[in-house]
C-alpha cells in the first residue's frame, strides 16, 4: 500500500460518500418510520449511518479514508437538510474515527469481513458514547439499554459488515476498481474469504 492519499483517491471517497450522504438523509425517515415497533427494532438499521466508512475503505484501501469518508457523508446529509441538525457532523466524525481507529489497528494492510465488521461496531460504539451524553439513555432501565446497544451492534455488523463487503465484492467484479489500483491474486483471495 502506497502511502497518503492521492487526489483521485480524495475525489473518489468524496464521491462514495456523497451517495451515502443521501442514503442517509433518505434513512433519517425510515429509521422513525421503524421506531413505533418498539423494542428498539430501529437500531437493527442504524448500523447504516456508518456504511461510508467501510465501503470507502474497502474500495481505496488507504489511511483516513474512513474517517474522511464518515466525515464527508454526514455533511453531505446535513447539506441536504438532515432533520438532525448540525450535531450529525459531530456524529459523522465521531463514527469515522472510531471506524478508522479500528482499520488502524490492523496497519491498514487487512480487507476483510472481520475488519470492517469490527470497524462498524467501534462506529457503533462511538455513536452510543455521543447518544448517552446526550442523556437520553440513561434513563433506560438496564436490560432495555443492553437491548439497544445488541441491536445497534448487530445493525452495525450487518450493514458495515456484511453489506459494505458485498458492495465492495460487487465493484471487483465489474474491474471499476482498477482505475484505483490494480486487484492483486492478494485482493481476490481476500474477498472470497
């Protein structure tokens, strides 16, 4: 892995996360749309506000992607008039570093499902530390706050995880991403773990 970022490799996660700027704004409704259910069903999706990072990672393959990715995505929801408010820039930054802390952990040289499902939790868990200081959480009674930190753990592993995987497995394929860099015998073993 080359060192720093290039322009293109800054457009390119400008790009990814700019579409997920506006998944996210679209999700904003759904996420309350799912909320009635009660049991904290919603958080089963939230695990989709911290997609941009592991997909932005998995296509580059670089450090601060993620954090850049997370970062740009949340403005780009806030642009689009976000009914959050300026605090889902807080949010996105807090979310891409915790994403990026964990890819940093694995010297950036790991693309696999366990990275960037563990980068997803760790944004997840960055989200709870801004949620519980926002004080809402801790009037929860015990069991209902672990119920949403395991639902918002397992929406993290599913759409950061699982699905950010496929989206990437899903690029390989078509070869869009060796206008980044070329796919390596290396690449393909890791995304047919």
């Amino acid at each position: 892995m080359k060192k720093g970022l290039k322009l293109t490799d800054i457009l390119v996660t400008i790009v990814i996360s700019i579409a997920f700027g506006i998944v996210y704004k679209i999700w904003g409704p759904l996420y309350y749309a799912v909320k009635p259910f009660g049991l904290h069903i919603d958080q089963l999706i939230y695990g989709m506000w911290f997609i941009a990072a592991t997909v932005a990672f998995l296509i580059i393959r670089k450090a601060g992607v993620a954090f850049l990715a997370e970062v740009a995505a949340s403005s780009g929801e806030f642009l689009m008039g976000s009914e959050f408010g300026l605090e889902v820039l807080l949010y996105g930054v807090v979310q891409g570093l915790f994403a990026e802390l964990v890819i940093m952990a694995f010297r950036y040289k790991r693309f696999d499902l366990l990275v960037v499902s563990l980068a997803g939790i760790s944004a997840a868990i960055g989200s709870i530390f801004m949620d519980y200081y926002k004080g809402y959480m801790g009037d929860l009674s015990t069991w209902n706050f672990m119920l949403l930190i395991g639902f918002r753990l397992i929406g993290s592993v599913i759409f950061t995880g699982f699905m950010a995987f496929g989206i990437a497995k899903a690029l390989e394929a078509t070869g869009v991403t060796n206008l980044l860099r070329p796919a390596s015998k290396e690449d393909y073993d890791a995304l047919n773990q």
